[in-house]
C-alpha cells in the first residue's frame, strides 16, 4: 500500500514538473514578442515620422531599432533630416540585416516646411523639432503618422500606440500623452502663463496624427494664429502652440495613458503613472538627455542596452541584459518602475 501510494506521488510530481516545464517553455515562446496579448494585426503596417538634426543620428537610430525589434510588422519610417545626418543614417542603416530590411522602407527628406508660407515659417520656429508642426502638409498624401522624438525608444509593439488611431472618436485627430501630472513638479502648473491642455499640459513626443483630419481641420491657421498671439510667453516652441490649441479645442485630442510615452518626470522623484506599474511601460522618453547623461541612471540603463543589442540577438535576453544593466544603478523610483515592467515580461505569472 505505501509502496503504491510512494508511487502515484512520484508519478504526481512528475507529471506537474512536466506541466510546470512546458508551460515555463510556452511562456518563453510567447515573450518573443512581448505584449502581444490582443495585438494580432501583425500585417498592418506601421508608419513612423522622426525629425533628425545635428548630432541625433544615434539616437534616432536606436528608436528606429527598437520598433523594429519589438514587432514583426512592417514599419515605414519617414525621417526628416539635415545633410550632416542624412549619411550617418544611410550608412548605418545600409548594413542592417536582410530580415530588418525587408520589413521597413525609408524615406529621407532634407527638413523643410510648406512651400506656401516657408520663409515665414522658417524664422518663426527652430527647423528640427518644429517639424511635426506642418506633417500635415509635408505628408499631403498620408492619412496617419507616428511622429516620435528622436529621444524615445519602444520597450513593446509599437502597435500599442499605433491601434488608438482606430480609438479615436470622429471630432478626435491627434492623441497625445499627459506631461508629468503634478503640480509641484509638472511644468506647464508651474512656469508657464500662456494657455495649455488640462490641468498638467501635454507632450508631444509621441504624436499620434490623422493628418486627413488635421488638413480638414485647418491645423496650420491655428498652428501660426496661436504662435503669433502667444509668442513671447512661449518657451517650448512647437509643444507650447500644441498645448495652446488643444486648450481651446480639447474635443479635437485623445489623450493615451502616461505609459505610452512615459516621461522622466514621471518617476524622476515618485512614481506618478500607475499605468507604468501596472501594465508596463510601452514607450520611454528620455527627454533633457535622460538617456545620455547621468540624472537618471536607471532610464539610461535601459537605452543602453538597447543600444548594445544586435538585430540577431534573442529578444529574451535583450530583456535579462536590460534587468540587469538596471539593477547596477543606484536605488531610484525610475528603477522600481522600470523594474516592475521586468516582472512583468520575465517572470511566469
Ligand atoms: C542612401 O543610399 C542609397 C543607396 O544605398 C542612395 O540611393 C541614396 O541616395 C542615399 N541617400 C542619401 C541621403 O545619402
Ligand atoms: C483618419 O480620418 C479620416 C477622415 O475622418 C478617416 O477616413 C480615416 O479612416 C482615419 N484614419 C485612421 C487610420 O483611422
Ligand atoms: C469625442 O470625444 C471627445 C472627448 O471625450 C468629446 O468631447 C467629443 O464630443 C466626442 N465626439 C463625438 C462625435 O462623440
């Protein structure tokens, strides 16, 4: 009886082991793509607009990997570019692997604004950044963009992102992420006097456009209509004239949850996107050099290692590298986050 007993146990605890082990080794098969979960469009294509000026390139660089390492879609990239980065891009870009290459189509274009008003828009704001300001009328022939600073990078599909477009109600036209939602610490509460979206203002390094709906909108009289009344209170230039004419039109914008572009003002002190606790964090903006410079070591951490990473490498280890990349800085409300997220894609749930 005991024997018999001894028996079943072991073949019990075989057999959940087995369990245990395959499931372990479907799960490890399901991160290949991370958050993929209801995301299965997998030929919908994706098209991404960037502006890259002076010494950006490596940056934007990096984004544009990270999209293409996080998805199996194709991604189509439209890059806006002066003659000093057009061939660091080119060359890099050139050598990539076959399978990336397949998979996305680029198109270069010197920085530029509409012809019909361009000496005028050109002393009015600076060249690079103020770009995704007239994306309308650059792209007179898209229907919707991802426009992304150079300074972000995808940490999961950027299908994420990209689905809201089909969210987005028919009055709706651009979607945008919140700026950091505290009073104490937010910009717009507590430096500016020009008028802004809702209570902590937006940010516009992630902008998600229907350009047929911004055209039918008129985007560019208000664009230059707010600028000229609102000029001299205006420090942020293009995200400044955003802020203004989605305070006045808040009907025309959907707002994404904070972990879709999550800014360095969201962790910097405490943690204020609970989205990014609970769910991940989709995309990180390293914007005032988060990336590069040593204020926040854990979000530099993390773009490191995408930097460091090689299209051939295995996905999975992208993500243990990063972990522990992570776990070597300092102890900081940016690490908890980013170290949640890790939860989240390493660990079996
Ligand atoms: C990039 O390289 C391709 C060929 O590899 C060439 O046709 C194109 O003109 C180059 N573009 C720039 C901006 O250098
Ligand atoms: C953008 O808006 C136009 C006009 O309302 C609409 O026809 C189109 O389907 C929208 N694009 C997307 C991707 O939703
Ligand atoms: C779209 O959503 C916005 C924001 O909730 C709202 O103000 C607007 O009235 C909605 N438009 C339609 C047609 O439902």
């Amino acid at each position: 009886m005991a024997r018999q007993t001894q028996l079943v146990l072991r073949v019990a605890s075989l057999a959940s082991f087995l369990f245990i082990l395959l499931r372990l080794f479907g799960v490890f098969k399901a991160q290949q793509q991370p958050h993929q979960d209801g995301l299965n469009e997998k030929t919908r294509e994706i098209h991404i607009a960037a502006a890259v000026c002076g010494n950006r390139a490596t940056q934007a660089l990096v984004m544009m990997k990270s999209a293409l390492i996080m998805c199996s879609n194709f991604i189509r990239f439209t890059l806006f570019v002066d003659s000093e980065t057009s061939n660091v891009l080119n060359e890099t870009i050139r050598l990539w692997p076959d399978n990336i290459l397949k998979r996305m189509s680029l198109d270069m274009r010197p920085i530029s604004f509409p012809k019909d008003n361009a000496d005028e828009w050109k002393t009015l704001f600076k060249p690079c950044s103020s770009v995704r300001l007239f994306l309308p009328n650059l792209l007179k022939k898209e229907d919707s963009i991802l426009y992304m600073d150079v300074d972000t990078v995808f940490l999961s599909s950027p299908l994420h992102i990209w689905q809201h477009l089909s969210k987005m109600n028919t009055t709706q036209m651009v979607a945008l992420g919140p700026e950091t939602q505290d009073y104490t610490i937010g910009w717009y509460p507590q430096f500016t006097n020009h008028p802004y979206y809702g209570k902590y203002g937006l940010n516009a390094g992630v902008m998600l456009m229907n350009l047929t709906k911004m055209r039918q909108f008129g985007w560019e009289k208000y664009v230059i209509h707010v600028y000229e009344q609102y000029k001299n209170r205006i420090l942020w230039g293009d995200q400044d004239v955003i802020n203004a004419i989605f305070h006045f039109h808040p009907e025309k914008l959907y707002v994404f949850p904070c972990h879709h572009n999550y800014v360095p003002g969201q962790c910097s002190i405490t943690s204020l996107c609970q989205e990014a606790e609970q769910q991940g964090v989709y995309i990180i903006h390293g914007y005032a050099d988060a990336f590069i410079s040593d204020q926040l070591p854990a979000l530099k951490a993390i773009y490191t290692s995408i930097q460091q990473h090689s299209f051939g490498d295995n996905l999975q280890m992208l993500f243990v590298n990063m972990k522990e990349n992570l776990m070597k800085t300092p102890t900081s409300s940016c690490r908890t986050v980013m170290s949640s997220f890790f939860k989240l894609v390493l660990m079996v749930s």
